[in-house]
C-alpha cells in the first residue's frame, strides 16, 4: 500500500497539516487454528492479507484516514478516525463498508489524533479493555502546542461497554462472514 495524495490533508478543530504516509496502522485478528487475517490501513484504505489468499483492497469505506487499530477475540476491530474525533468499530464477520462500521465515542477533546488504540487483556478482572492513546499531533506540526493545555492522553474503558448498543457484537465466525478454514502458508 502506498500513500493516497489525495487523501494526506487533514483538518483538527482548525489545525491543517498533510501527512503524506504509506502504512499508518495494523491489526491482526484473533487466533483461529488454521486462520488468521492482518488488516493494513494506508490514508482511508484498507488492504487485508489472509494468509493463504491475496491481497484485497477496500477503497474509501470509513470516509477518513486512519491511523491505529486493534481487533478483540471476537474479531471486532476498533481503530480512531483521525479527523473525525472518534473511535469506531467494525464487526469482521461481516463486509468491510461503511454499513458496517459503527461510532463508539465522539470527543472533540479527548479524541484528537487518536494515534494508539490497543486491546489488552485484563488478568484482575478477566475482561477484554479497549485503551486509546491521543497525541493532539496537529498541535505539534502545526508548532500550537501549549504546556498549560493535556495534549497527550490514554483512555481505558472495557470492550463490552464500548460495544454496547453498537453493531459490533462478534457472532464467532471468520472475517467477512466466511465459515470456511483453510491452513494458513504462513501462520501468524
């Protein structure tokens, strides 16, 4: 995948800057014997690479660049839509397009620039936690970064309440609706 300059401009609560950049994000999919898919996202482009098929691109589904993401053993990803201020899902079990994609949280203060999302498995209370890190990066291209102001965060909720009331439930089957398993060339 390779930057898209028609998509490299972004606007942050009236910061503009480009950030021309191939690759930006990755998530891998939970374990499953025989299967396990990597999602790559360049701009607002998601490319997967299941490892026994070929490369399959999905052109402008989410409607804004992206730049982190994570997928739970259930096979729901999250990742932060940059301009956007928000954190969303998508089921992996069905199609990728916007249909599918759902909104978690909206903040134009917490969420700006969310550049690290991760799902961490949490061994006091045995429970999935969804954890967001937002760097306000458009405040340090943009040479506005104030000291008096928070402009780094880590935001922590678990999965099931960031989930709920949302599409993103997890129905057990494989990415894209599929039930077929093949054994993977290359396990991941």
């Amino acid at each position: 995948m390779f930057p898209y300059p028609n998509h490299s401009s972004f606007e942050i609560l009236g910061d503009n800057f480009d950030l021309v950049d191939g690759v930006l994000g990755m998530d891998i999919g939970p374990k499953i014997p025989g299967h396990r898919r990597i999602n790559l996202y360049s701009g607002n482009t998601r490319g997967c690479i299941p490892a026994y098929l070929t490369f399959i691109v999905g052109l402008e589904a989410v409607k804004a660049q992206l730049a982190a993401q994570a997928i739970d053993r259930n096979g729901i990803s999250f990742f932060g839509k940059l301009s956007k201020m928000t954190i969303n899902c998508w089921d992996t079990t069905s199609a990728y397009g916007p249909e599918n994609i759902d909104l978690v949280d909206y903040n134009e203060v917490t969420l700006q620039f969310p550049s690290g999302v991760k799902v961490v498995d949490n061994p006091i209370s045995a429970r999935e936690e969804l954890w967001v890190m937002t760097s306000r990066l458009q405040k340090v291209i943009a040479g506005t970064l104030r000291n008096d102001e928070v402009n780094f965060r880590i935001l922590v909720t678990n999965v099931q309440d960031a989930v709920s009331g949302t599409k993103c439930k997890g129905n057990g089957r494989l990415y894209g609706g599929s039930t077929i398993r093949k054994q993977a060339k290359y396990p991941i």
